[in-house]
C-alpha cells in the first residue's frame, strides 16, 4: 500500500515537471535534459569564458551532444575517447555511433581528434600524447569502471592546475550501503555503482579539491536525483598527493 501510495506521488510529480516546468519545455527532445543543465551549470559557475582556447577531454561522448556542447566553449583542442568496441556493428551502442554521434561530430567546428581505446589501459607514453587539460568531462562512464581510484587518478594526471573535472554517475541503489562509503559490484561485475560518500573519498583520494554537487538533476528527471550523481571537483595550484600508509600515492598503482 505505502509503495503504491509513492508510485502514485511520482506519476504526479513526473506530469508537473513534463507539463508545467518552461525548462523542460525547452529541453523536451533531448535525451537527457539534465546533461543540458550540468553544462549550463559549468559556465554559471566558471564564466562562458573560462575554458575558450584551452584544451578539453571528453571522456565517453556516446551521442555527442555534451560534444556539441563543449564545442560551443570554442576551445583551443577538444580529445574525444570511447572504446573501439562502439565501431562494432553487434556492439550495444553502435546505433548511437552511427545515428547519433556521427552526424553530431560533422557539426564540430573546433579542432578535435578521436581517440578510441580505454582510457584506464593506455600505455604511459599514449597517455603522455594526450597532453594537458583544463576540463575533462566525464559523465556516464565511472559506475563501468572497475579500477576507479586507478582512472581518477589517471585524470587527476591529465589536468593543469586549476582545471575542472565534470564527472556524472549511477549511484547504488542498494539502500543498506547507500550511506556508506561503498561501491556496489552488479551483475557479475559489469557494473560498479558508487555510494555518494564512496565517490567523495575516491575523488579526495586522488587529490581533487574543492568538489561541489551539481543541482543539474532539480529542473527535470527529478526522479533521478536519488540514483545519480553530479560533481565538479578541481585540481590545485600543486599537486594533491593523498598517500597509502605514508608511503604509496593512492592510484598510482603500476
């Protein structure tokens, strides 16, 4: 009855935010809204100029509209990386490469390179050619990760100082660790859903300071709020070496 009862509230609430809402309205054919609002949130909160002429990594563009977002910020570079497996015709999300990412990338007006390979797997001199950046965008990638402390830190690596990263993730939904700091193995270890408080501790682990949650999910989806997660988090003017016992740089794991 109580569970019914809930079901209930979000159906109502779901029709309010479709209906009556001017931004969902404006957003209502994209796939994810809440991706729109996350960029949106990025220039509020940097200035629309903060990243013009600089280099930009986007890790997973999948449809490449954050592709076409990050476009817009004119930068000096954009580095595009997903896995070759999208190539692949039997891949799940080869109908996103074709249907969606490629025309999108046609529009990209920047300079940019697409990288395919695992980013976590790359040999240390193909991470040293990727360079430096002063954003990275990491949405929708982490909770696939098995070694997430290991790619944090990875990223941590490719930044300059005062970069940002936007990282966007699942959460757990297991309620008995959603407190805790935890990571949920699903599925036979296909998916790695993080607790709030887990990918906290895995982002100050690797050194990011300053991280601050997105409100990105409040405009729409705001069923979604409760099994995601958004952060921008920041590198210092220095490095940020969080040790293991003293002695060992947390990700730096050979």
């Amino acid at each position: 009855m109580i569970n019914k009862y809930y079901e209930i509230i979000w159906f109502l609430k779901k029709i309010y935010y479709k209906i009556f809402l001017s931004e969902t309205r404006l957003t209502g054919k994209l796939r994810n809204p809440y991706r729109e609002y996350l960029f949106q949130e990025l220039k509020e909160k940097y200035g629309k100029d903060y990243f013009e002429n600089k280099r930009i990594l986007e890790v997973g563009p999948k449809d490449g509209e954050d592709t076409l977002r990050l476009d817009s910020l004119s930068p000096s570079k954009l580095i595009l990386n997903d896995l070759e497996e999208i190539q692949q015709e039997n891949h799940p999300v080869n109908t996103f490469y074709k249907n969606n990412l490629l025309p999108n990338l046609e529009k990209v007006v920047s300079d940019y390179e697409f990288i395919f390979g695992n980013i976590n797997y790359l040999e240390k001199d193909e991470m040293k050619k990727l360079g430096k950046f002063y954003l990275i965008w990491f949405t929708g990638v982490i909770y696939h990760v098995p070694e997430q402390l290991r790619l944090l830190k990875k990223l941590y690596n490719l930044m300059n100082e005062k970069g940002v990263l936007v990282l966007e993730t699942s959460t757990t939904r297991n309620q008995k660790i959603a407190n805790h700091e935890a990571i949920e193995i699903v599925n036979n270890g296909d998916y790695f859903f993080p607790s709030r408080k887990g990918i906290l501790r895995l982002l100050k682990l690797a050194g990011f300071t300053n991280i601050s949650k997105s409100n990105c999910y409040d405009k729409e989806n705001f069923n979604k709020k409760n099994i995601r997660l958004s952060l921008f988090a920041e590198k210092n003017n220095k490095d940020n070496e969080v040790y293991h016992r003293d002695k060992y740089i947390f990700g730096e794991a050979t």
